[in-house]
C-alpha cells in the first residue's frame, strides 16, 4: 500500500550463532535485527534486549515486540508459556508446544 513505509523500512532478520561449533558448545542468544537496532531474543525471560545496551528490553507481549515476534518465527505458548522459533517452513496448523504439546496456533491479522 502507498505511504505504507514504516513495515518496509524495518527490515527484521535474525542471526543464530553458536560458540564452539566443532566441539559442540553452548549457543548462543539469537540476534534480532531491526531498524538501526539489534535486540538479542531472549527466550527464557521473553524479552527483546538491545545488544549496545541490554538494560533497554522489549517484552514479547508488547506491541513491538508481537511484530517482531511474528517477523521472526518466534512463538509462545499459550499454555505454558514455552517460547521458541520456529522454522517459516514449518506446518505451523499442526505445531505442538515441545513443552507441554498444546496446539500453537499463530495469531491471525484481520
């Protein structure tokens, strides 16, 4: 849509590192890039946490944080709580929650 800019200039990608990868070492949190900024997802506590300064954070249940989250593969369980990405080629009607295997059903945009 014309004028509708602000989606198109936030461009949202995500790296997943891992340290030690020949010997099997910890990973490593994922770095969520948007806009000028870079957030590492932080699965555990649902937050978004700016890599230059991570007392600034965005709650997954935020507003922003829902649009990253959905740019991202990233889902919640409605149930439980668990937080996890997930692969876009995934089946997302079928997907179950690793943690308590309740349905996961993505939010739907009217």
């Amino acid at each position: 849509m014309p004028g509708n800019e602000q989606t198109d200039s936030r461009s949202v990608s995500m790296e997943v590192m891992r340290m030690g990868e020949e010997d099997g070492g910890p990973w490593v949190l994922p770095i969520v890039q948007h806009g000028p900024r870079q957030y590492f997802a932080d699965l555990r506590l649902k937050q978004f946490r700016n890599v230059k300064s991570p007392h600034e954070s965005l709650d997954f249940d935020s507003e922003q944080g829902r649009r990253m989250c959905e740019q991202t593969g990233i889902v919640v369980c409605r149930e439980c709580r668990m937080a996890a990405i997930i692969s876009p080629a995934v089946d997302r009607k079928e997907l179950r929650c690793m943690n308590c295997l309740a349905l996961i059903v993505p939010r739907v945009r009217l």
